[in-house]
C-alpha cells in the first residue's frame, strides 16, 4: 500500500451497522501514511460517534454541510479540493441511489460532486437490499461514472440472513483502494530539502540576507512528497504556505540552518540545498538598536564566514545525494561546474538569475542539470514542472 504514502484521504462513513469496522479502515489509512480526514452521515452518527473517529484520524470530523465554522462556509470546496483521493466505506444502498443520481443534500455527497479524483466505494447491505434492482442499476450507473466499487462479500450478515452484501475486511478495501494511486517514484526515500534566505542580525531590527523568495525548495517539496518520499523542509523566513505532509523545521540564522541540517541529515537518501544561505554575518550582533547620531558618514561592519553547509554534506561520511544549486549572472555553465567540483556534488542546478523573466520572485524557471556525465536543459516552465522533472532525474539516478 506505498501508493497511499502522502495521500490526502477522505473517509465517507455512512450509516450501516458496518460502521464500526471504518475505526480500522482509518487506522490502516494512518499505517499507510495517509493524511485522513472523515466526514460522516447524519446516520452513521447512530453507528458511530464522531469523536472516536476524531482520535484515530488526528483530526477533526466535518458532518455538516452547512458548517459556518468551516473557512468561508465553504467546507464541501475546501475538502475536495485537499483530497487525493475519496473512500465511502461502509456505502449504504441510500448513498448509493443519492450518488448514482448526482444529488448534493449533505456535506458527503456535495464533497463527491466538487471532486475529479479517484472515488471509491464501499457497499455494505443486507442480500436482499443488495439484490434489488434499483440498487444495481444505481451500482451500474455509478460504475459507468468512474466510481471504483470495492466488494461486497457474501457470508453470514449482521441480520441472520446469508448471501452477498457484507462489507469487505478493511484491509482488502485497502488493497484495492491504494491500487487506485500510482507507487510514487520516491516511495520509501527520506529526502531533506533546505529552502529561502537566511538572516544575519546587525541588530535587533536589521538583518543581511539574501534574495529568496524560497518557491523553488517549496516546489520541490511538494513534488517530491507526491512522489511518495518522506520529507523534511528546513526554511528560513518566507511568506509561503508549507506542503502538507511535510515536516517544517524553521529557522533565522545560517547558523540556525547548519545546526537543523546536521541535526535532521542521518539516514537521509538525497539532500537539496536550495536555500540562499548568507555566506558572511555580522562578528558582533548589537543588543541595542544602532542609532544614528550624525557624528559618522560610514560605518563599518566587521563579517565571519559561515560555515558551508552544501560541502558539509557532501564531506559526510554515510552521505546522502547531494543536490545543488546555482544561481549566477554570469558564465552560468562554467561557473555550475566549478561548484559542481568544489563542493563534490551529484548533481547542480544551474539559473541565470540575470534573466528577471526567470529566478527569485517569479513562478517560472529555466534551468540546466549538471553532473559530472551529463548536461541537460530544462527550457522554462513553472517552477513546479520543474521541480517534478528534478525530482524525477534524481529518483533515476538513486534508483539505478
Ligand atoms: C440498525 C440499522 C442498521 C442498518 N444497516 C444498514 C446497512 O448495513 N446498509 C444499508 O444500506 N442500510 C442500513 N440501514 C439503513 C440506513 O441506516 C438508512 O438507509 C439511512 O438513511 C442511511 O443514510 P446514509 O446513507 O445517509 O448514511 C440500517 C438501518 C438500521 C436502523
């Protein structure tokens, strides 16, 4: 079940007496690496409490369409728009007539409608429900609109009859469910990713840094967490939202982000330096505010160099693969590959940052890769199908 690494899910309950088995359906979800998030019935709450589905998802159970708490009372969009994929197990035969005919009269039904992804379901009736006609015509209709339909079973039922209707074990709706996902290419990999400036404090309101907007280690995290690897983000300050399921470790100072890096880089298979690291900061940081007092027309600022945490890496002993990159104004190619060499990387990423189209603040890039074999361009794009094409030459050359 590797392809459920990373996966937003949603868990539909509704309201049959196979309920109690979706507490496990969440477990497996969680034992997958799944993010679970499950939204119930009205009826399933007779089945089930909200609260016990809370515990074992982590988080909190919507069962409301119109939920004023939800952001913008817009609960059905947001959820639909976070899943990767949906599960409604157990399936009632009234879910299923709801679905089948496109109907949004509760929060579960309206999410299905909002969502273009992978959809799954789970039936779970007695024989004679499952039997009707109209219970099949719905599953047919719900078929030919790309539903996934995951049993039933035949065998003794909860009501004393025998035949087909019971839920499917949980573990085999899994299996069939994960089957839905393709295995991502860095399913099982633990990838670190450094991203954004750093900041050095003259004092306490002023600082030197770097121009990072940070997008770009941004970007490649979430491409390579869809890629199915275990990631960890070290960034400095940036104005952008973290992908989820990613583990976020913020910092200030290029001392700040050595220390994490050292701290989070064992048993690590790739390593991506994108942050813009300050290569100098100030010898004294003053308590106080410097203030201006008319008496000096120049100051002086004394500065150390940091240490160099992209060949502090590569130095490691068990190290990892080793991602750089490059942003230059001039001789971008040569340049590359004297960092390439200096700091005995795998692999650099080289952009001219001269170009304003390109770079920093903007959404696209171009850029070229570089290892000691191989030189190829990537022309401009957005910086997330650049960073899915990265994430996907690094996965070739760690799976060889
Ligand atoms: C004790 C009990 C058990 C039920 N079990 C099932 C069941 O296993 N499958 C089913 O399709 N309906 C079952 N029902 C009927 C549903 O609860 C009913 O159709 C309900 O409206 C379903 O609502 P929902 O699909 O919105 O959750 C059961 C009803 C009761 C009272």
């Amino acid at each position: 079940m590797e392809s459920l690494v990373n996966k937003n899910i949603i868990l539909g309950v509704t309201g049959g007496i196979a309920a109690y088995k979706s507490a496990e359906i969440v477990r497996h979800l969680k034992k997958s690496g799944s993010s679970v998030r499950v939204v119930m019935t009205a009826s399933a709450e007779e089945f089930i409490t909200p609260l016990t589905m809370q515990a074992l998802s982590g988080n909190r159970v919507s069962t409301e369409l119109l939920d004023v708490e939800a952001e913008a009372a817009m609960g059905h969009i947001e959820l639909a728009k976070w899943a990767d994929g949906i599960l409604i197990a157990p399936a009632t035969a009234n879910t299923l007539a709801r679905l089948s005919s496109g109907r949004g009269d509760d929060l579960l039904s309206t999410i299905t409608l909002a969502f273009d992804g992978p959809i799954a379901l789970a039936p779970a009736m007695n024989q004679a429900m499952w039997r009707d006609s109209r219970t099949q015509e719905n599953l047919d209709s719900l078929i030919g609109n790309g539903f996934t339909i995951c049993g039933p079973d035949s065998g003794e039922q909860a009501c004393g009859d025998v035949g087909l209707g019971r839920m499917l074990e949980p573990i085999d709706i899994l299996d069939s469910f994960s089957s839905l996902f393709d295995q991502g290419v860095l399913v099982g990999k633990d990838v670190l990713i450094t991203a954004g400036p750093t900041q050095e404090p003259i004092d306490p309101v002023r600082f030197i840094t770097n121009r990072s907007s940070g997008k770009m280690g941004y970007r490649l995290a979430e491409s390579a967490i869809q890629a199915g690897a275990k990631v960890t983000l070290i960034s400095g300050p940036v104005n952008l939202d973290p992908p989820s399921n990613c583990h976020l470790v913020s910092v200030n100072t290029a001392k700040e982000m050595y220390e994490a890096v050292m701290h989070h880089i064992k048993d690590k298979d790739v390593y991506i330096g994108t942050a813009a690291v300050s290569d100098y900061s100030p010898i004294k940081s003053h308590d106080s505010k410097i203030k201006k007092d008319g008496s000096k027309s120049a100051m002086v600022l004394e500065l150390k160099e940091n240490r160099d945490i992209l060949k502090s890496v590569s130095e490691l002993k068990e190290r990892p693969y080793v991602v750089g990159f490059a942003a230059e104004t001039d001789n971008l190619i040569d340049n590359a590959k004297k960092k390439l060499n200096h700091k005995n990387l795998d692999l650099i990423v080289a952009n001219d940052v001269s170009d304003k189209n390109i770079g920093f603040d903007s959404d696209d890039n171009e850029v070229t890769l570089i290892t000691q074999k191989e030189q190829k361009l990537l022309e401009k794009q957005t910086k997330k199908k650049i960073s899915n094409k990265i994430i996907e030459f690094i996965s070739r050359r760690i799976n060889d």
